[in-house]
C-alpha cells in the first residue's frame, strides 16, 4: 500500500516552501539543514512514529514537564577531523563536543524520568549511549576557559614550570 508521492504534486503543494517556513522556527542550524531535508513518508508505521513524536512534543508545551528545548553546536566536522589521523581540535571544539554530550545526558535522563510523558521520544533516546568519559576526559584537561590545564600531561606540566622560571630570571634581570 505503498504510493509514492509524484514531483509534480509536491510542487503543486509547495512543499519547499513550506519546508522553509519550518526552518525559520528550527534553533539550531542542523534543525534547520534536517527540516529542509525532509521527504514525504510512504511507510505507515514510520508516519505514525513521527506523528507521535510530534504529539508528545507538542503536549510537553501544556504540562509542567516541557521537553528541554536544548541548542546543538554543530560538531560534525570536529568529529570528522577526529577520524584523521594526526589531524587536531582547537580547545573550543573539544569544549563544545562536552557540552554537546552533558546536554545529550541531560536529555536522556529527563526521558527516562519522564518515560509514560514521552514513550516514543523514550524509545528514540534509547539508541544513544549515556557516557561521562568524554566529558570527563575533556574537562580534566581543558578548562571551562579554553585553556589546557598544567596537569594535562607531565610534560606539559615541566615546560610551564621551567617557562614561568625562565620568565622569572628574566624579570629579576629587568629590575
């Protein structure tokens, strides 16, 4: 029972546009890349899925547990570049893949805690693993600043300290 929708129609629908109108409403730039995206669903069990889906996140906007509306950096690339070998990330870009990922916990834990709320939102979030690793990882060496922390690695730790002691004799030898 499968009927595919001609292009013919949806340019009679003005599907594009419509498509538009909805990324205008998207927070985040890969909302807005995934909504212009979208193509009709033929599949009847799919289509009810993202009407649920649908459903659940509008009723979260007239009960006291709202979906948390959380914004996404985009961090594709970052985790591209990842994939590279002896490629590297600028400390921002680790900073925003943590935050990413506590945002990621955050959600998953307010779905589980609102389970019978949000069924299918549930199921969707089931997929996705709740790690702290990364998060922990990241923040052990990188501070909330940007900055990479002394105790990064020992190295690190000694080329500090011999810098600020080489900085040190050079303004003893000022004054």
């Amino acid at each position: 029972m499968t009927k595919n929708i001609s292009e013919k129609t949806l340019q009679d629908l003005e599907f594009t546009t419509v498509l538009k109108q909805v990324a205008e409403f998207c927070i985040s730039g890969l909302g807005k890349e995934k909504a212009l995206q979208t193509i009709p669903i033929s599949n009847k069990k799919k289509l009810f899925f993202e009407l649920n889906l649908v459903n659940e996140y509008l009723s979260s906007f007239e009960n006291e547990n709202r979906i948390p509306n959380h914004n996404f950096d985009d961090i594709t690339e970052s985790i591209k570049r990842l994939a590279i070998e002896n490629s590297f990330l600028e400390t921002e870009a680790f900073l925003k893949i943590a935050t990413t990922s506590e945002t990621v916990n955050e959600l998953k834990k307010f779905l589980k805690k609102f389970e019978t709320y949000y069924p299918t939102h549930f199921i969707l979030s089931e997929s996705i693993e709740f790690t702290t690793f990364i998060i922990d990882a990241i923040k052990k060496i990188i501070t909330a600043d940007g900055i990479i922390a002394d105790n990064a690695s020992s190295v690190l730790k000694q080329i500090r300290k011999d810098t600020h002691q080489v900085r040190g004799k050079i303004s003893e030898s000022f004054t």
